[in-house]
C-alpha cells in the first residue's frame, strides 16, 4: 500500500499496544522532505492521515500527531489536481513552550554563532530566545545574519528592531507563512 495507509495500519497497531488512558505522541520535523516525492504520493500520505484523524473509532481521540513544517500539506500538493481537496485535518494546535535548557544553548550558540566566544555571546542569545520563543527557523534566520558581527549586542539590536519594527525583515516570508497557517486553521488554533 502507499505510504499513508502503511501508517495508518501502523498507528492503529501501535494504539493497540499502548495502555489504556496513555496518548502515542507522533512529531513529524521537517516534513518537507516529501516535496522529493510526487504530488500524488504526497497526497496519498495526507489523505490516509486525515482518514485516520476525522474517524475517532480508530484512534480513540488517543494520537497527537504534530507536523512541523515550512509549507502546508495543501501547498506540498501544488501541480497536482487534487479534486478540490484541501488536506487540513488538524483539530488542535499544540506548542510546547521553549525549554531554555543549558544543553539546548550551548548547541545553539555552536551552531549559530561558531567562532564566538561563549561568554560573549549568552545575553545577545538570551535576547534571541526571548524574541523568537526559540522557534529553530527564526533563530537560524537571526544566527545567520550575527555570525561574521564584530558587536553582538549592537547588531543583535538592529536586527530586533528590523523584526519587529520594518515590513519586510529577514523573516517576513517567515512571518507571513505562520500568519496564514494560523488563519487556515481559525478558531481551532
């Protein structure tokens, strides 16, 4: 079968096993990947998906599916005639808040700020965790821009001000895009 039936079977065995009253947990990052397979089979993943979800005798209102994504599934399937079928089955929106942890920075600071000195740089990446909630693409775009500065706090500053301030900043697209998935999704998120 294609790829969304295998995992809805899989879901289903899966909810089998579990205890009663205890929740599967499903977090599918970067699920852009599946613009590398066709249009139909990408909506072959989603339509499988969305049966599962809107059919609570399979679930038992017990799954937590979360997708983290730069596009909507609706959007992965552009060049495919769909039938007029939009894929937007998600009932709730779950975030779980940033957790600051010591790790999680040190990571951060290695991967966006190589070449600076870790002392130097903790209250500029304070301020960016402050400002993006630690949402991974925001903190890269910010990284990115503060790798070759001579003034952390000072560039960081420009760039806080550019975010909140200007129309278009370096994460306007960004901006937009959680705009219209947070319209897309109405009174549910």
């Amino acid at each position: 079968g294609s790829i969304g039936s295998v995992l809805s079977k899989m879901l289903e065995q899966m909810l089998k096993l579990l205890p009663k009253k205890q929740y599967l947990y499903l977090f599918f990052d970067e699920v852009d990947f599946l613009l590398h397979y066709p249009p139909a089979e990408v909506f072959e993943f989603f339509i499988h998906l969305r049966a599962f979800f809107q059919d609570p005798e399979r679930h038992q209102h017990r799954v937590v599916l979360l997708l983290v994504s730069v596009l909507t599934p609706t959007e992965m399937m552009f060049g495919y005639n769909t039938g007029g079928t939009t894929i937007n089955f998600m009932r709730d929106l779950l975030l779980e808040p940033f957790k600051n942890l010591p790790e999680i920075r040190n990571q951060i600071i290695e991967q966006a700020f190589p070449g600076h000195e870790h002392d130097g740089v903790d209250h500029v990446l304070r301020e960016v965790l402050k400002l993006s909630g630690g949402q991974p693409y925001l903190v890269t775009l910010i990284g990115e821009k503060l790798q070759d500065s001579k003034s952390l706090a000072r560039d960081y500053a420009q760039i806080e001000k550019d975010l909140l301030y200007e129309k278009h900043s370096i994460a306007h697209g960004h901006f937009d895009n959680i705009r219209k998935q947070l319209f897309d999704m109405g009174p549910r998120a």
